[in-house]
C-alpha cells in the first residue's frame, strides 16, 4: 500500500532552491525534521501533510503581520511556534479579544473548536510555525504564497 513506507525525507538546512516546498505528503506514512521544514518554508501557508483526520501546515508571518482573526467551529487546533516571538490574542467572540500572550520558540497554542484567535508577529524576523488541525481544514496540497492568496481562495 505504502510503496516508500521506509524512505524518510529529510529537509537539508543549506537546501536554498525549493520552488514548491513544501508538498503534501500525506496520507502515507511521514517521518521529517518539522522545525527545520517550518524554518525553510516562506510560504504565508503550505500544506505538508494531510491525513483522514489530521492535518499539519506550516506558516511563515512577515514582521508587524498577522495571521488574521478567525475562528474554526468544527475543528480543534495545535500550534507551535519554530522560530520568532508572537503574540497570541484570544476570545470568546470576535468583539471579545480578551487574552494575550507572548509566545518564543517552542511554544505550544492549544485553541479549541469555538475559540477566536490571532498570532501578531512582534519579532524582528519572520514568525514561523506549524499548525496542526484536527480534523483537516485546507484542501490537499494547500499552498498560499502570501495571506493575501488565502483570503482570496477563502472568497472564493
């Protein structure tokens, strides 16, 4: 079923060439350097594995960016902060931001199916993190260049 169930792929940190990183690798089995894969990615947002029930992207925030407000009623959310400072601002509704915090590297931001929610890049280089959702939200394959991409395609 799994014809490269054994092949690991590994992302290089000299790699500098990578015009379509990253590509979704799921549904088969993945094993992968997921620090070293975010801090390589420049996409705003791309897709690298998505399964039946889960699925993993990676986010790359410019400096004084935003990922954007939004809420996922039906979906439950992971994300970890790979390199950058952030702050995280959360609420009960879109008019009820009432939650803030610093987040560095390393850190985890548990958001639960409901729960509105920002990351504000205040850093001096790019935010990059992965994010896990659960069950999958973006189509296989998902690629955004910039969040302007991703707000079109939400649009549409």
């Amino acid at each position: 079923m799994y014809d490269n169930y054994n092949d690991k792929i590994e992302f290089d940190s000299e790699m500098t060439d990578l015009p379509e990183f990253p590509s979704d690798f799921g549904p088969n089995p993945f094993i992968i350097d997921v620090q070293k894969a975010a801090e390589q990615n420049d996409n705003f947002r791309s897709v690298l594995w998505t399964g039946d029930y889960l699925q993993i992207t990676l986010m790359n925030i410019p400096v004084k960016r935003t990922v954007g407000l939004e809420v996922h009623p039906d979906l439950d959310q992971y994300i970890r902060v790979e390199e950058g400072l952030g702050l995280v601002q959360l609420g009960t509704s879109k008019l009820s931001m009432d939650s803030q915090y610093l987040v560095f590297d390393n850190y985890g931001i548990f958001v639960p199916a409901g729960i509105w929610h920002n990351i504000v890049n205040i850093g001096n280089q790019p935010l990059k993190m992965t994010s896990v959702y659960a069950p999958p939200h973006y189509e296989w394959g998902t690629t955004h260049k910039t969040k302007a991409d991703s707000q079109s395609e939400d649009e549409s």
